[in-house]
C-alpha cells in the first residue's frame, strides 16, 4: 500500500562512503536510498555491508526513509546482501532489475517481513508492471531510467518520448495497487534548468518524487514536487465552496470560473494533507 509520507526527493548514497553517509544525515530530503549496487565497487562490496550497519545503528536520519538497495540476487553478493539488510532497521529493501514477481519471491524468502520495493529498469518489467505491483510484500517502485534506456537502445531526449511507453504502464501499476512510485534520476546534476523541467514532467505525470545522483539536486526537486501557496489557497477554496454548497442544500460550488465537484474536493484534500505532511516532516 502506499505510504504516508513524502517521497519528493530520494537521495541515492553509497553505502561504501562513511562520509557521505554523514552527510546525508543533514540533508533535506525525503526518502535516502542505501546503496550497495552500482554506487559500490567490486572490491568494497562486501565492507560497505557493515559500514552501512554501523552508520543505521548509529542513526540520525529523523523521519528520512531508509531503503537499501541490495544487489541482484544472481550476483556473488545478492544474497548475502539481502540477509544482512534484513538485520538492519531500515524501512524497506529495493531490488534491482525486477522483472516479474518471481524475482520479489525470491527475495522475501529470505528477508521476511521487511517491505519491499522494486526497481523497473527492463523491458520485461515494463511488460510485467502489473503483475509485479501486485506483490503483497511490495510498497514501491522506482524507476531505472538509464538502465531502461540501454536496453531499449534510446537516444536521449530531454522529452524522454522513448521512455514514456515503460514510465506508464508502471504508473499504472503503481496507481492500480496503491503503491508509491519514484521517478528515474537526472543525470547531468549540475544544470538545474533541465532538472527542473523534467521534475516538472514527472510530478505531471503522477510521480510522488524522483531519485536524485547528488545533493545539489535536492532543493529543486523538493520545490518541484511541493504543492506551491497558490495551489493550496485554491485547493481550500475548492473545499470551502463545495461545502458551502453542500450545507445550502442548492447551487452549484464554482471557483475561478470552474466547477467544483466530488473528485475535485477530493483531489485539493489530498494537496493540503501532502503540505501538511511535508510541513511536519520538515519540523523533525
């Protein structure tokens, strides 16, 4: 089921780097992505299990959402990287390269009860959306957009028109089962401009936030999937002409020249429940 919290920014750190696992403890981000994968060399693979142990178990990561990705588990490390997450406290553990739901089973037989999320990054797993959303142990989805796009041999545009075929038959799944979903990273992290636009995309689409490469991406990301004031003044006033209506007994509840009906005051309760979400993790 979807989780009831904010998701804006999810911030990948290596799990091999004590110093950067420092850092992300003062970070204004969301959702932090342990990363024992594509972050970590071959040599550090197996030390950067017990780095990461040590940095969870010394906490400080507030309300942030701890995943860890492990890798996969026909790897020499998959398995040995899934038992020692499942010791570990976080909140879930992501499995790359997820290509149908055969690949989560394998997986929760050996971390129990631990929450899962998947990472869709192959053709199958684009194919197989649905089935893999409906894995009871899954709570989200991520994106691997750069992975995705090796394998379907793309040409990178800043529209993504040849990823939009997999970004939304995972929306789908993702909406269908309740699940939360993250966008795939920016690759070029210092150009805010392109960050910004394709955040932008992705919120309109019906992302809940977007994985990040580094920590200069954060504060456009967090503004980009924050409800802005003005959202939010026209979200209340929705609310408050629709129950006026509903009290009189007459009428039609109109605002800005628009109608106003059910599923609109459903649509601006749950934009102020996300501000009011987003406002008390940023107070913890």
């Amino acid at each position: 089921m979807a989780l009831d919290r904010p998701l804006r920014s999810v911030l990948y750190i290596p799990a091999s780097k004590p110093r950067a696992l420092d850092k992300a403890r003062g970070l204004p981000v969301d959702a932090i992505i342990f990363d024992l994968e594509d972050a970590v060399t071959t040599e550090e693979k197996v030390s950067a299990r017990g780095i990461l142990a040590e940095a969870l178990t010394q906490g400080g990561y507030g309300a942030r959402m701890k995943i860890i990705r492990i890798n996969a588990l026909d790897t020499d490390w998959g398995a040995d990287d899934a038992r020692a997450a499942a010791t570990m406290g976080a909140d879930a553990i992501l499995l790359p390269k997820v290509s149908s739901p055969a690949d989560l089973d394998a997986l929760a037989a050996i971390t129990g009860d631990v929450p899962l999320w998947a990472m869709m990054e192959t053709p199958a797993g684009m194919l197989n959306a649905a089935a893999i959303a409906a894995h009871p142990k899954l709570q989200g989805l991520v994106m691997g957009t750069n992975d995705l796009a090796k394998e379907l041999n793309t040409r990178a545009r800043a529209d993504r028109l040849p990823l939009q075929a997999g970004l939304g038959l995972c929306l789908l799944a993702a909406k269908a089962f309740g699940l939360a979903i993250v966008d795939g990273v920016y690759n070029a992290f210092k150009d805010d401009e392109g960050l910004a636009v394709e955040c932008e995309q992705g919120r309109d689409m019906g992302f809940d936030g977007k994985t990040l490469i580094h920590p200069a991406q954060v504060a456009v990301t967090n503004t980009a999937y924050s409800p802005s004031e003005a959202e939010i003044d026209t979200a209340r006033r929705q609310i408050e002409a629709f129950d006026a209506v509903e009290a009189s007994g007459q009428g039609v509840a109109v605002v800005d020249g628009k109608i106003v009906e059910n599923l609109h005051v459903e649509t601006a309760r749950k934009l102020i429940a996300q501000a009011e979400a987003i406002a008390t993790t940023a107070e913890e």
